[in-house]
C-alpha cells in the first residue's frame, strides 16, 4: 500500500532506520514484499527525534519547504486523512 501510494501521488517515500547497514543487508535479504527504494540510516535517532516517532510505524509527509504536511501512526497511517490528499 505504501508503494502504491508513492506512486498515486507522486511523492517519494524514505524509509529511515536506525539499523546499522550490515542489518539492513539482512532485512532486505529476507524480506520479499514491496518496500520503498529509498532507506536511510540513522545511527544517531535524528530523524526519530525530530519528528517525535514514538510508534513504528511512523509516516510523515513533509512538504517541498520542509513542513510538516501530515503525521500518522501505526500500520494504518496512510488511511488517515492527511495522507488522502496533500494538496
């Protein structure tokens, strides 16, 4: 659902982790269901932190300027309204 709402919207998705990359390898080894290509890693928690992701899943949209546009929590974040529509 993730991918497919990249994709109907065309806004891309970032998957942040603060797996190291030997960890990630192994994730993504045995994982076999869509996933954003896009991951960044976050040893440090910074992008935990500053967008408060107290729940994981946590998805936010954040706009061309650097604002948050919606914020959603657990599994079915996407169905919230704010991630309906960003415009």
């Amino acid at each position: 659902m993730l991918i497919d709402w990249e994709k109907d919207q065309g806004i891309p998705v970032i998957a942040v982790t603060d797996e190291d990359e030997a960890k990630v390898g192994e994730f993504f080894g045995k994982y076999d269901k869509p996933f954003p290509a896009r991951v960044a890693i976050d040893p440090r928690g910074l992008v935990t932190d500053a967008y408060r992701a107290t729940a994981f899943p946590t998805f936010v949209l954040v706009g061309a300027k650097g604002e948050v546009l919606g914020y959603g929590r657990g599994a079915d974040a996407l169905e919230q309204e704010a991630f309906r529509d960003p415009d």
